[in-house]
C-alpha cells in the first residue's frame, strides 16, 4: 500500500467516524421528540450499523497481517 493510498484511507476512516456520530446525534434527537417516526428511526440504526461494518472493514485493512 502506498504513502498516497494510507492518507486516503485514513482520510475516509474519519469521514466515516463523523457520519457515524452525526448519525447517532439525529438518532438521539428522534427518539427525544414526541412523535418520532419508528420507521426513519429504524433507517437511520440500520445505515449507523452499516456505516460501523464499513468502519472496521477499513480498519482491518490498514492494520497489517502479522503471524507471530
């Protein structure tokens, strides 16, 4: 992996970070206001708990395989 591909990589981890707890901010909103909509509720979890896989599918790839 090159010096250009890491940044890039490191870059869209933090992207992805931001998404995600922007996502749980507007979560925490809806389920605060007095009618929330179950359904955009359940959209929302559902693209947080997506944008969590992409997150540690990244992840994995940056760390290095190393057989002790």
């Amino acid at each position: 992996m090159t010096a250009s591909e890491d940044m890039l990589d490191v870059s869209r981890l933090s992207m992805l970070r931001m998404l995600h707890r922007d996502l749980d901010a507007a979560i925490d909103a809806l389920r605060l206001a007095p009618s929330s909509d179950q359904l955009q509720l359940a959209r929302l979890k559902k693209r947080k708990l997506l944008l969590k896989d992409e997150i540690a599918q990244l992840e994995d790839q940056m760390i290095p395989d190393i057989i002790a």
